[in-house]
C-alpha cells in the first residue's frame, strides 16, 4: 500500500520520519512531502496525486497552521484524489471531532503517537472501526472516537527514521536525534502532556543509551553519539 506522509519540513520532521520507517517494516510504499506554507499547496496535492497512495497523512501540529492544512485537504479531493486522508498532531487530536464534523475532507484522526496509528490503518483500511487511538466518520455522518491502547513504551523498539537525504548547516551534514518523548513536568499552559494524556501511556520515556549504536554514519565522515540523560 502507499501512503502520503504530509508535515512540516523547515528542519527534519522526525514524526513523519519514524512513521515512514514503521510503515517500511509491513512492505507498505511512503513518500514524505514538505509542506511548509501555504502558497505551496498547489505542489503538494500534485506530488501526491503523481505517488497516487490508498493514504494521506497530514502532519496538525500547530493552531496557526492548521486552515492551511484543512485547504490542502480540501484540494486534494477538489482534484480528485478519493483515498483516505487522516490528520495527526496536537491540533487534530484535540479537536477531532470538529475536525471531522466541520471538514468532510477528512475521514479521520489519530489520537497519539502515529507509528502504531498509521500502520494499523494502513494493515486494516477496509475495516479500520475497531482500531485504537482513531476518530473516524460513519457511514452515517456520525463520529466515532476510540479509546487509545496508549503510546509505545518501549522506544528501542521503534525503528530508526527513515532518511534519505541529510539537512546541512554551515555545509555539514547534520541528524536531529529524539532520545525521549514526552516531558516530566506538569505546566498548566503547555499541550504537551493534555496531549499525552488523550494518547494515553506513560509519561515521560527515554530511550536507553544502545540507542547511540543504531546511528549511521553520515555523509562527509560524520557520526552521533546519544548518551541516555541523568
């Protein structure tokens, strides 16, 4: 199956990232498509259109972006493209079923971390109603939102992100590295861990220190180093 993954790429989006490598692992075929402003939504619903996928994933994280993100569906279907579209991240999780209630564009939501999401969907298109941690339409217009099983808890077992080209500053080749997701702390102002808490799982978890051995090296003769933190 192929699937669309569309986000942010100002800098690497090792979301959309680590979902590619998870996705590789079933045999399913994914293109990552940057989607950084408005003005490039033209390019991005051709590029998915040429890649044809059964899925597009569209990468919600922020408020400010997220009327670019409902248009860039809206002109996906505008164009033809009758697949699947779900959306992901803080904004949709937490606005799910007005998502779905106010856009027809999209048929559904992930409600957490999307390696499990993506893949269960993409494993289980035809009958996905069953499916943890997704808010999806009925048939009848209706909402339905499905309790999640909760985020990974083990994130060695996550594969590594998938890369094919390497962002550079000051012409050297360099690798974002996640070595923990989720936060200890419990800051009233902040969406992360209300994020967590729909999403459902423990919070925070870090990765062990094996995870350093994982890394390849990079082009120019460059390599990384995680150490686990105190």
């Amino acid at each position: 199956m192929k699937v669309s993954l569309i986000g942010a790429e100002l800098e690497e989006n090792l979301g959309l990232r680590y979902m590619t490598s998870a996705l590789e692992e079933r045999g399913h075929e994914v293109d990552i498509v940057p989607f950084n402003a408005k003005d490039e939504i033209p390019e991005a619903t051709q590029r998915v259109l040429r890649f044809t996928p059964e899925i597009v994933g569209l990468s919600m994280v922020f408020t400010g972006r997220a009327r670019e993100f409902c248009t860039l569906a809206q002109a996906l279907r505008d164009n033809g493209y009758a697949g699947h579209i779900i959306a992901g991240g803080h904004f949709a999780s937490f606005n799910c079923e007005r998502l779905l209630q106010d856009f027809p564009a999209f048929d559904s939501v992930g409600l957490g971390e999307g390696e499990d999401i993506i893949r269960s969907l993409s494993d289980h298109l035809d009958d996905y109603s069953g499916l943890p941690g997704l808010c999806f339409r009925r048939s009848d217009g209706s909402v339905q939102v499905n309790p999640s099983a909760g985020n990974p808890e083990n994130l060695d077992s996550l594969p590594f992100p998938k890369r094919t080209k390497y962002h550079r500053y000051f012409e050297k080749p360099i690798a974002s590295l996640l070595t923990s997701r989720g936060c200890w702390r419990d800051c009233a102002f902040c969406s992360i861990n209300a994020w967590y808490k729909k999403g459902g799982g423990s919070n925070p978890r870090v990765a062990s220190g094996a995870l350093g051995s994982m890394l390849p090296s990079a082009p120019g003769g460059l390599s990384y180093k995680v150490s686990q933190p105190p």
